[in-house]
C-alpha cells in the first residue's frame, strides 16, 4: 500500500492505520495512549508479513536465497535506522527488543566491566524505571552510587544544580531525552556538554523522541541512545541501542549464543565485530525489517510536519482542558519546552476512573503512575491521567476526550 | 471495551463512601494488620483488627486509590465489624463470587451496600479493584489471597503482622 498523498491529508493518514477504523463499545475508536504505544500502517504491517510470506530464512548463515534476502534486508533495516537517527556508522547500531533491553544491555555491560565502589551514576528524577532500575541493579553489585538531578514545579529538570552533581566520580549520566510521565523535553546538549567537563559518558533514553522529532546522535554529543520501535509506528520487540564505535568496541558482550561470535574453544572464545557482539541468538528479523518500513513511512509524512500537528494539538487540547476547568495539568507550560502528552488529574476523580468513564465512550488513555513513581512522589500524588498525541490523531479525537471528560465531571461533581 | 452502562458502575453510594468512608483512620489497639497492593495500577488498603476471640470487635483501614478500591473497602468494613471471623470468610466469598458474575451472590442481602459494585463485574478491568477490601481482610484473618485471573495480582508486601493475641 502506497503512503499517502498529499502528506498530511488527516483522513488518508488515518486510513492508513487499520486498528483506529474500529469502534470500541459502540463508539468510535478515539486513540490517545500514543506514549504507551503507537498503531502500526498497513504499510508496515505489510513489511513485516512479506517478510514471513517470502523472505522467511535465518540471517548471516544460510547459503541460500532466502537467507541472502533475510540478511540483506535485516542489514538494510539496520543502514536505514541507523540513518534515521543520525549516526555516522550502521555498526553502531545494535538491535535489541527496545529501550529497555538497550539500557540493560549498557548496564550491564560496560557498568559492570567499569563501574566501582564509589562511583557514580547521575540520573533524573523524572525517568522511566526502565532508565532507574538497571543502574540499580549494576550500582548494588559494584557498589557505585546513584545521584539525581531533580525538576522544579513544572516536571523540568534543574540543570543548575549539575555542575555541583556532575564530580570527578560521576561515570555516567543516564537520562531520557522526552519524559514518558510529564512530556518535558530535556535540554540534552546542555546536559552533554556540562557531562564531557567531568569526562562522564551520557546515556539518552530515547523512546519518547523518535517517533515525534527529528533525532540526530551526534549532534546531542551523547555516547549511547535508546529507542523503540513500537512506539515508532514499528513492531512490538523491536528498538535499538545506538553507542559510540569505540565505547562499543571496549565493552563485553551482553549475552553469550550464537551470531555473536568468532570463535568457539572448550574454555575460551571470541567475539564478532560489532554489532554482532551483542546480537546473541536469532535476532528479531521481521521486526527489524519492519521498523525499516516504520522510518521509510514517518520520512515520507515528514518530521516537520508531525512536530507541527502535534503541537498544534497539544495547544488546542490545553485550552479546550483549560476552558473546561477542575483540570490540573503537570509539566512545563512553555510549549517549547514539552511534547505531545498530557498529564492531569481531576479533582477527586481517580485517574483509573476517568479512564474508566472515557473507555466506555470509546477513549484510550493510560491511568495510572506511567512507570515513573519519582514523578509521582515529586508531586505528592499517586497516579494522572494521561493523554498522548501522535501524527493520527485530530482536533476532533481533542474534542472527544473533552466531552467525555465533562462526562467525568458529571459523575463525580464538580471538584 | 464495554457497553455496560456506567450508571450500574458509578452508583451514588458508591460515590458516598468514596468521599465519605467509614471506619477510616488507625486502630490503636489492633490485633492484626494487613497490607495489599495493586502494583499494576498503585491502589493500596492497609486494615487493622481488633480480634476477640473469633469476632471482628473493632476494624479500621487507610488507603488510597480509585473509587471502587476505596468504597469497597469502606462498605466491607461496615459490614464485617462485629461478625464472627467465619461469617467474614462466607462474606469474602458471596463478594468474591459477585465479581464473577453469580446471580445468587448479587441477590445475597447480607452483603448490604456492597451489592451496589455488582455492575463492577461488568467491567473486567475493574474486578481486582473491587476485591482489593476482601484480599485485606483474608490476608489479616490469615487465609490467603486469591489467585487474579487476569494476571494482576495483588499482593501481600510482606508487612503482615500477628500483634498481641
């Protein structure tokens, strides 16, 4: 199925993510918990069944056709999405399942093999857990310490208190390029920089950027960056973990198996070049070939216009939400400064029974803590509501969420 | 997901004890406490007892979550103070069974208010909110918890404790 034409023609554009022509208890789809998780175009799904339909072989072995055009468009994918991020060299770029595998795999690989007792690991209070937990893990183990740099009153992160956290022990800054919770873009270049002073490498949780702007690596200046593909418009197991030749070149593999490596004695063995080292065991193959499918497709709509439609939406959707009022919204209130999600809570209506009265009118949100419990506790709450934006979304889906939540209101009183 | 009406989920008593929930606040005197969480979606019920024998003399929760978790918990404990510890037990299981569906159990006066979250049982994903009171309970009169069929357990987080007896 071609992408469609003109570019951001919303009803054509819709049309082409099967899932969202569905109606869900008698109304029709409304799709807002893009930042959990994106619906995938025909034009991907596409990829990924012409893949098993005639492609179908293991990859980097076979002598034979299938596995020649197995190999060839696995490492396409790769070229293609090492391209789309900017990076200077497909080896680079590591398949994994998606951000969090590629931390676990930064982690636990270079964190183990350098981190020591005294150490320290600088992250954000307003990461995912997938960006807290594995630096626990490594930081028990080796005995590092782990520092966070906190946000202010509106979720942004205060980056004049770095220069007193970033020490001459500081190994590792790890911190998300967009907030999964809140929506606040952080300002990656300044933390980078500040970062290289103390000669602390920088990790950048990735998947809540990529599917939204425009990414380039190098010019963020971090060492390594983490994506996913579902939330890319690409399949579920499929993300990579993009490091700095060198960095990746240093580090021990991450899991042992086959593809990752030279040589293979009774007591030792070698490794593959990178990225093979850390590409243990079949590999996600349709997957990865199908997020290729996935980059091809929001290039063509166009980064430009996916940042602008989004914008828009989330400025139409504050003042719908500020004109309906009994609403707090988190985040930075400058737009330049956050992304296409939403988080709020309603006066004493719990974020899982908004959900709750919006599932019934055919609206997807996420309730809950996002997997970012700091966030929660920096605001003295235990859960928001949240919508998420993404290219498919319209000013209609904005004022569907409105009405259901003067629906909400109706139920639980004004607050 | 559902077109069972929200009037049958949302009822005004429940709404009531949301706002308004009996036997909150702490037991000085409890015999026994038990801690449960939902880890999926954060909803916790803390309930203290003071045990006399096998009466429910005395009960108190605190907690925090949706409005199904925090009236159910508030409905239950109205209903189980002064019961003996197996009446509790066949009350835990006339609810249990309520949640999934039983005509019977819905049509059992002696649940009292806690007959309004029968259209909770209309909406799946809101089943374990409902049972959260009753896995409180089991956990504090010692008899387990049950399994979720839907794979979000709650769970003890180990702060059970057995005070003076």
């Amino acid at each position: 199925m071609p992408i469609t034409s003109p570019r951001l023609d919303r009803t054509a554009l819709r049309a082409q993510f099967p899932a969202l022509a569905q109606e869900v208890g008698g109304h029709p789809l409304v799709y807002l918990d893009n930042a959990a998780t994106s619906q995938k175009p025909q034009y991907v799904l596409d990829a990924l069944t012409a893949y098993y339909e005639h492609d179908n072989a293991n990859v980097h072995r076979g002598i034979h056709e299938l596995s020649r055009r197995a190999t060839v468009a696995f490492e396409g994918a790769r070229v293609k999405l090492a391209k789309f991020i900017g990076a200077a060299d497909s080896a680079e770029l590591v398949w994994t399942r998606g951000t969090t595998e590629a931390i676990n795999l930064v982690a636990s690989s270079w964190g183990m093999d350098t981190l020591g007792e005294g150490d320290e690991i600088l992250l954000s209070s307003l990461e995912h857990h997938s960006n807290i937990v594995p630096w626990q893990l490594v930081a028990r183990r080796t005995g590092a310490r782990i520092r966070y740099i906190e946000m202010d009153e509106q979720g942004r992160l205060i980056l004049d208190d770095l220069p007193e956290l970033l020490t001459d022990r500081t190994r590792m800054v790890a911190v998300s390029h967009i907030s999964n919770a809140l929506g606040t873009v952080n300002p990656i270049r300044e933390i980078t920089e500040q970062a290289k002073k103390v000669g602390a490498l920088v990790l950048v949780d990735g998947a809540q950027a990529v599917p939204h702007r425009r990414v380039d690596v190098q010019e963020l200046g971090c060492d390594f960056y983490a994506f996913s593909g579902h939330k890319m418009c690409g399949p579920t197991g499929s993300g990579g973990l993009w490091g700095r030749r060198s960095l990746l070149e240093s580090m021990p593999p991450y899991q042992g198996g086959g593809e990752m490596i030279r040589t293979v004695g009774r007591e030792e063995s070698t490794w593959a070049e990178i990225p093979h080292k850390f590409e243990a065991g079949t590999p996600n193959i349709a997957g990865a070939i199908a997020l290729g499918a996935a980059a091809d497709f929001l290039d063509e709509v166009g980064f430009d216009r996916i940042a602008e439609h989004e914008r828009e939406l989330l400025s139409y959707a504050l003042e719908r939400l500020d004109d309906l009022g009994g609403i707090r919204v988190y985040g930075p209130t400058d737009l330049d400064e956050r992304s296409g999600v939403i988080s709020f809570t309603m006066g004493d209506a719990h974020p899982h029974d908004i959900s709750t009265i919006l599932d019934s009118r055919g609206i997807a949100i996420r309730a809950g803590h996002h997997c970012a419990q700091l966030v929660m506790q920096h605001f003295g709450i235990s859960a928001t509501a949240r919508a998420s934006f993404y290219l498919y979304n319209s000013t209609d889906d904005v004022d569907r969420l409105i009405e259901g939540l003067a629906s909400v209101k109706e139920i639980f009183g004004p607050a | 997901m559902t077109e069972a009406p929200l009037t049958s989920l949302y009822q005004a008593l429940i709404l009531e004890h949301y706002r308004h929930p009996r036997n909150k606040g702490e037991l000085a005197d409890h015999t026994v406490e038990a801690r449960v969480a939902n880890p999926v979606c954060g909803d916790e019920v803390k309930i203290q007892i003071r045990l006399e024998g096998d009466r429910i003399e005395e009960i108190a929760f605190d907690g925090q979550g949706c409005s199904i978790s925090q009236a159910s918990v508030s409905m239950m404990t109205a209903l189980v103070k002064g019961t003996e510890r197996s009446e509790a037990i066949r009350l835990a299981e006339v609810f249990t069974d309520m949640m999934h569906g039983s005509e019977d159990a819905s049509s059992d006066r002696s649940l009292g208010d806690l007959r309004a979250l029968q259209g909770v049982s209309k909406f799946p994903v809101r089943i374990r909110c409902a049972l959260l009171a009753f896995d409180a309970l089991r956990e504090a009169l010692g008899t387990g918890l049950e399994p979720d069929p839907l794979g979000g357990a709650a769970h003890n987080d180990g702060s059970q404790e057995e005070t003076t007896h």
